[in-house]
C-alpha cells in the first residue's frame, strides 16, 4: 500500500457519533457463510427508479466523445463492439470482453472507451490441481487509466490458477473496475451489490475442503456462488496470480446464488508470487475484500462502505497487511475484521494474520454496525492474529470478541493497539469469556490502551493523541513488514498515501487532486 499523494487537501469532517448494535444471538458461522451480508445476502437495488444524481463530470467539465471502435488483440475472439453508453461525462465507446481470454492480451487505455464484462468472463483455463500443459499460462494487462465495467449483476472476472493479472495503474491514472450504473450516473452514496467482483484463483495450500483433503495434500474449494467450477487451492504457496495496483473496485458484491456474494477483491488460495497494493474497495454489498487460504501480502487496502466485513480472511490464511483504512457507513457494515476458519480447527496451516498499521472507523448513529459478529473485530475457530500500530474507533460498539473452540483456539496478540469502545468493550463466546478476552488483549501492557479517546482529524489522520502512542517495531513480525514511526493508517496530512488514487464520498473525502466522486467516473 505504499502510495503517494501530492497536494493534499481534506475536507474538514464532523466528528461521527456511533450507536451500538444490541447483543445478538450467538452463532456458529464457518467459512461457508462468511460471505454473507449483515440482510442475510439480499440486495435490494432500487437507485435505477429514483431521479439520477447531478454529477460534474470530473476532473474536468469537458464531455467525453465516443471512441470510434474496439482495438484489436492478440486474442482471436477479440473485443466486441457493444455499440455506445452515454452517461453524465459523455458518451463512450463499448467493447465487450470475450467470456474466455484464450491467449494474452492488453486492454489499453483509449480516450473515450470502456471495456464491459458481459457476464463471467474467464482469464486462461485452469490446469488442475498442479501446474500441467493445460494451463494456458494466460496474462490479462490493463494499462494505468483503463475503466473495466460489470454489464449485468452476474458480470464478474475470475483469473483461474495457472494465469495472471496485470493490473497496474498509478496515483494518476487508477484502474477503476465498477458497474454500468456507475457509468449512467444512477449511483447514489448507498448504492452497492450491481456486479460482482474480482476473483484471484492460486495453488497455494487451503483449508476447509470441498474436495480433496488436507491430510492428503488435496485440498481444493470451490468459488462460492458460482454456477460453474472455479476451483483454487494446491500445494505451491510461491504461486502468482499476477499484480494488482492502484486499483478502485466500486458497487460490486451481487448475489450469484443461495445468498452467496462475491466481493471487490476475492483473493482464493493465491501465493506469495502475487503483488498486491493499494487497492480501495468501495460500495460492495458484501465484505470490502474476502481472503480463502493462501499467502497473501498486501500494502495500501482501503474499504469504504462495506455492508458486511471490511477484511474478512479464512481458510488457513497467512497473512500480511500493512497500511489499512477500514471505513463503514453509518448504520452499515458487521464487523470491521472477521478471521477465522471456524468448523475446522484441526486443519492445518492456522488461519494466521498479522496486520501493522491499521485504522478502523465504525461512526456513530449506526443501527446495524456489528450485526452479526458483534464486535469491532471477531477471532474465532483455528486462527491466530497479531495487531500491531492500530487505531480502533468504535466508542458505541464493543471492540474485540474472541470464539474459542478446537483443542487450540484463537489466539489475539496486541503490540501498541489503542481502541475507543462502548463500556462492555470485550465479548467472549465458546471457551472464552469476556474476561480472557481481556487479558488477551492486554490494556496498560505493549502500548496497549482499551480506554483510549481518539483525536483523529478529517476522519482518519491521527491527532495528537494517536501521536502520542509508542510504536511497535513491526520488521520483528516478518520481512514483509516496514518501519514505522506512528500508530495507524495515516501519520498526518504529509502521509498521502491515500491520495491521488482513491475517489471520494460523503463517508469519506481523501481529498482532491484524486479520480473525483465514486458516484461518477473520471474523463482523463
């Protein structure tokens, strides 16, 4: 997520108040209901009936005139000309993208071009279980500026194991994958759910099989609501998937079936080969981002307006993250953070998370915040999770629960970790209590302070209080890690790495200089 952002200008915000959700029912929920919305996975889009929203074309004024055709690729299905959307920056040239992309191919940036997602369309053919002359060995680039849209609910990418994706933007010139209603400026600031998402499909080792079995070293799963197999899981956790960066993936997460939803980012069983960094997730209608198994490694993630976790991760996970901003709408959204891989304790490897600086915001008046999973962060089943250099602020909700189960539990480790609660603070379910959870957390032991108050300036820049926490030194937690000197996402207004790339809404502005107003799309 090492971003940079140049001019940087906030608008002032005024302080969120929060309302906690009331104790709900306890469930026991595995990884085969992760993916489901605090509604139960039903997504009522209604924003194509109402008066479409006046949008100034950004970052000019300048209408955008339609291409005059579909380039050519290397592909021999090429693109298909779908004719012309016009929308309030103008009208734009359509090209269809094959349902299978059979050899390499780059879709360029054309003023004036869009490139849509009829339906499920396929990077390459998937090999198998282990590398074989099937893999078509397929690259998908996309050049820095090029919009990709999702055509109907159903549309969605899915980069099968043996292929890769080059997705490549700069704080410029972002990749922007969104929906079509994006694109005719019906969005309004709650529209979600009208596509469904990116899908990176790896080799690297899993847990909690559809097919196959952990002891045998054949543990495979299958994409969850798919109609037909997207398969991920193997034996290679050096695997790649290709390179994400700077990358907006905005109103995704519709329902493909049985209330099960994709998400902006699907990561499922990818290895450390794979490249990901600033990447924002706006608007899904299900988690921000949702991590099956795998090695991943991840800098610069930022979730806005997730409707259920904003960094859902599972199935025998081992994860490193650095750099995340994790933002909910009022009254929206579950859990700030759900990691797990509840059901099946005994497989191995653990769900394993470490996270180094990261900044959570539930805001107040919130009637549905933590639904489900009842706290800021839930940890639950066969994971284990280090937090380091964080800021959680959620004072109307309890902050951390704990679910143990399994002869060895969750665990929760806590380095320089300040959280603004409600007066309950801590949950404790299956083997754990509400006071084990907090010892496990620690308050007044490594930094640690449960009854923190946050100074956070223009939503999520740290005040003086946040400036006043000693660091953990997050290079002891793998090499992955950088050195830091603040707790949370973002220092001050100098650290602009969430600038330029993201785009803005009223939960939250990062500001201007960047691709403008989610609700609309950039003409540059």
């Amino acid at each position: 997520m090492g971003l940079q952002r140049k001019g940087f200008a906030v608008k002032n915000f005024k302080s969120l108040l929060l309302v906690g959700c009331g104790a709900l029912a306890l469930s026991s929920c595995g990884p085969s209901d992760i993916a489901s919305p605090g509604n139960g996975g039903n997504v009522t889009i209604t924003n194509t009936t109402t008066t479409p929203p006046v949008v100034t074309p950004t970052p000019t004024s300048t209408l955008v005139t339609a291409a005059s055709g579909c380039p050519t690729i290397a592909d021999p299905q090429g693109l298909t000309d779908a004719g012309t959307i016009t929308g309030p920056t103008g009208t734009w040239r359509v090209c269809n993208l094959p349902s299978r992309i059979n050899k390499s191919i780059t879709l360029s940036k054309i003023t004036g071009l869009l490139y849509q997602l009829p339906g499920r369309v396929d990077v390459g053919t998937d090999g198998g279980f282990t590398s074989t002359a099937a893999d078509t060995k397929v690259t998908l680039t996309i050049e820095p500026g090029v919009i990709v849209y999702g055509g109907t609910g159903v549309s969605w990418l899915a980069v099968n194991r043996g292929n890769k994706i080059s997705a490549v933007g700069t704080a410029a010139l972002p990749i922007i994958f969104t929906s079509r209603d994006n694109v005719l400026g019906l969005n309004t600031e709650t529209s979600m759910g009208q596509w469904g998402g990116v899908v990176l499909l790896g080799r690297a080792r899993i847990t909690d099989c559809t097919t196959g079995s952990v002891v045998a070293g054949t543990c495979e799963r299958q994409t969850e609501g798919s109609a037909d197999p997207a398969l991920f899981g193997g034996a290679n956790n050096a695997d790649s998937s290709g390179q994400m960066s700077y990358v907006q993936i905005r109103y995704s997460g519709y329902v493909l079936g049985a209330d099960k939803e994709l998400q902006a980012l699907t990561t499922e069983g990818i290895g450390s080969g794979t490249v990901l960094s600033n990447i924002m997730s706006y608007n899904s209608s299900d988690d921000g981002a949702e991590f099956f198994g795998g090695v991943v490694n991840m800098k610069n993630y930022v979730s806005v307006g997730a409707d259920d976790d904003s960094l859902d991760a599972d199935t025998g996970i081992t994860g490193n993250f650095q750099n995340v901003l994790l933002i909910q709408r009022s009254a929206k959204g579950d859990a700030l953070m759900e990691i797990d891989s509840n059901g099946n304790e005994a497989d191995t490897p653990r769900s394993t998370l470490k996270i180094s600086n990261l900044t959570g915001i539930q805001p107040e008046l919130s009637t549905d915040n933590e639904a489900n999973d009842q706290a800021a962060i839930l940890v639950r089943g066969n994971s284990d999770v280090t937090l380091a250099n964080a800021v959680i602020s959620t004072p109307k909700n309890e902050c951390l629960r704990m679910n143990g189960s399994g002869t060895t539990p969750a665990t929760f480790v806590a380095k320089s970790v300040v959280m603004q609660c409600n007066a309950t603070k801590y949950i404790g379910t299956g083997s754990y209590n509400a006071a084990a959870v907090s010892t496990a957390f620690g308050s007044g032991a490594n930094n640690n302070n449960d009854s923190f108050t946050t100074t956070l300036a223009s939503l999520f820049i740290n005040g003086a209080n946040e400036l006043g926490v000693a660091t953990f030194d997050a290079t002891t937690l793998a090499s992955f890690f950088s050195a830091v000197t603040s707790i949370g996402a973002v220092k001050n207004t100098a650290d602009n790495w969430t600038a330029s790339w993201t785009c803005n809404s009223s939960t939250a502005d990062f500001g201007t200089g960047n691709s403008g107003l989610c609700s609309s799309i950039p003409t540059k």
